[in-house]
C-alpha cells in the first residue's frame, strides 16, 4: 500500500519533533530506549511499529523482531492515550487491548503527556509567530463551530423522530383501523347486494 511509507514517514517526523527535541524529555525518553511498541490500528491494515532509541524514534510498518507490547486500538481512542489516568479505564472498556509489557504503553502515555503540543509553534517558522497563533486560533474556531453544528443537527433530528414517533399510530390504532375498515366493507357489499335485488325487481 503507497499511502503506508507517507504514513509512517509523517508519523516518525511528527513524533521525533515533539518527543525528541525538548530536552526536559530526556528522563521519559530513556526509560522506553530500547522498546518496541507496535500500534494495530482497526483501521489501517499494517500496524505502526514505534522503535525508540536514545537518539531517536523510527516508525515502521513492518517489524521482523519481536515487540515489547502491541496495543489494538481505533484512531479516536489515540487521542486519550495521553491521559495516562485513563488508561485501566479504556481497557476496561475494552476500546484498548494490551498484549504483552503493559509498562510501555504507560511509558509512552506518560511521555506524550509531558510532551506540549503546541501546533503554532510548529508553523511559526514557517509563517511568523503572530500568524501561526492567528492561524491555530481560526482552526480552532472553525473545529469548534463544526462540531457545535454537527450537536445542534443532532439534537434536531433527535426531537424530529420523538415528535414524528408521537404523531406515528400506535399498534392498537392500527388495528382498530383495519377493523373499521373491514366492517365498512362488509357494509358496503351488503348495500351493493340490496340494491341489486331492488334492481332486479
């Protein structure tokens, strides 16, 4: 698959900038040297295998070695890997399977946790200080008025089905209805069959 290389290329940019290069990291960063974590993303089909070492950390898609822990997980749970807290609970919850040293995952939470992720910092040498912050500010607002639209739509179509669900006849009435139904129909043939007797007459 052509978009995995651009995938962990990406991913091992992005991780390298934000774990390695804060020097206050260094202590959180050695207790995982040496470790290999393997990521099975649900929706991916090849895992994303972290291999860190002191200097720095490779992001692969295939790994020959063994793995000190591989954890099954789906994209938005990655996000609340971060709380380490939160951990037993999304285990528990079974939204995070853990297979092997449990302490890696815990490691690298906690790593992540300590990490500022700071996404004006990352465009600013690209786009000056100022700008970056403008720009993160504006995506920010543009996430927030999104995922508030997307509630309120929500919650709209919530009140539309109760109202609707309200409105819909119930088991009973539909019964009733058929019934009433049928006996006009019988009546009806027998005023059809009245009148063609008259007829005949």
């Amino acid at each position: 698959m052509t978009a995995m290389p651009l995938l962990t290329a990406a991913a091992e940019s992005v991780l390298n900038r934000v774990l390695y290069q804060d020097r206050g990291l260094k202590a959180a960063r050695l207790r995982l040297k040496g470790k290999v974590l393997t990521l099975r993303f649900s929706e991916l089909p090849r895992p994303l295998v972290l291999v860190f070492s002191e200097q720095q950390l490779d992001v692969l898609s295939e790994w020959q070695g063994d793995s000190d822990c591989t954890v099954s997980l789906a994209f938005p749970v990655l996000a609340e890997l971060r709380d380490r807290q939160k951990l037993t609970e999304l285990i528990k919850q079974e939204r995070l399977d853990v297979q092997g040293d449990l302490q890696v995952i815990q490691q690298f939470s906690a790593l992540t946790d300590l990490a500022e992720l700071d996404p004006a910092e990352y465009l600013a040498p690209w786009v000056g200080d100022v700008a970056a912050q403008g720009i993160f500010r504006a995506v920010k607002r543009a996430f927030s008025f999104v995922r508030n639209d997307i509630s309120g739509k929500q919650q709209q179509i919530g009140e539309f089905i109760t109202q609707e669900w309200r409105v819909a006849p119930g088991a009973l009435e539909i019964a009733w209805f058929c019934e009433e139904t049928t006996a006009l129909d019988l009546q009806l043939n027998a005023l059809e069959a009245r009148l063609a007797q008259r007829e005949k007459k």
